[in-house]
C-alpha cells in the first residue's frame, strides 16, 4: 500500500520537524514542509498531497485559513494552530475544515485526526 502524501505548512521550523518526525513514525510521506502561503498556492499542483496539515499564522503574507480558501476543498485540510479565539475559529468553520487541533497536542489525537480526514475525503 502506498503512503499517504503529506504535506506541512508550519512557518516554526521546530514545529514543522516535529510534525515531520511524528508523520514518518506512523508511515506517512511528508511530501514537504512549506512556511509561507504564497509558496503553498505556487507548489500545490506539482504537490498534490493527500492531505494538508495547516498552521493559521504563517508569519508575513496570506495566512493558512486564506490558503485553504484559495484550495476550495480539494484536499483534506487540519489546521494546527495555537489561536483559538472567536473570530479565528469563525474563519476557520468557513473553510470546511477536516479538523481542527490545538496546540499542544498528542501525537495520538493528530494521527486519528488525520486518518478520519484521509478516510472522509476518499469516500
């Protein structure tokens, strides 16, 4: 069976290393750890991974709930962000997330987030 193509937009290079790390450990293929939106909407059709693990705030530039606007649910999107305000959790519903996981959080939660949203897309 072939691994799911992974792909992490993180702008915190330990964070994204993490993630890399945890996804390998449970046989996933990072496919790429991006830090910027632009570069996510510039790379996303040679990519083309089977599901995006999204930070919200990429630093300078688009953030990741713009990103995943601008992807109109054509793949899987998690958002792993620390913001879980009012407004932000209000943008996020609007982009039909997969999930939502708020940092910190357990290798275990991310992993079943991630399969439930690999299983969902594909049905």
């Amino acid at each position: 069976m072939e691994k799911k193509r992974i792909l992490v937009v993180e702008d915190n290079r330990i964070i994204a290393l993490d993630l890399k790390i945890m996804l390998e450990k449970n046989g996933y293929n990072v496919i790429g750890t991006i830090n910027n939106g632009e570069e996510v909407l510039e790379r996303i059709g040679e990519l083309n991974p089977d599901a995006i693990l999204m930070d919200i705030n990429l630093g300078s530039g688009i953030d990741g709930i713009v990103v995943a606007e601008k992807l109109e649910n054509k793949y899987p999107v998690i958002y792993v962000t620390s913001f879980g305000d009012k407004e932000t959790r209000e943008r996020m519903v609007k982009t039909n997330p997969s999930a939502y996981v708020q940092k910190p959080f357990s290798e275990k939660l991310l992993i079943g987030f991630l399969e439930r949203a690999l299983l969902a897309h594909q049905a």
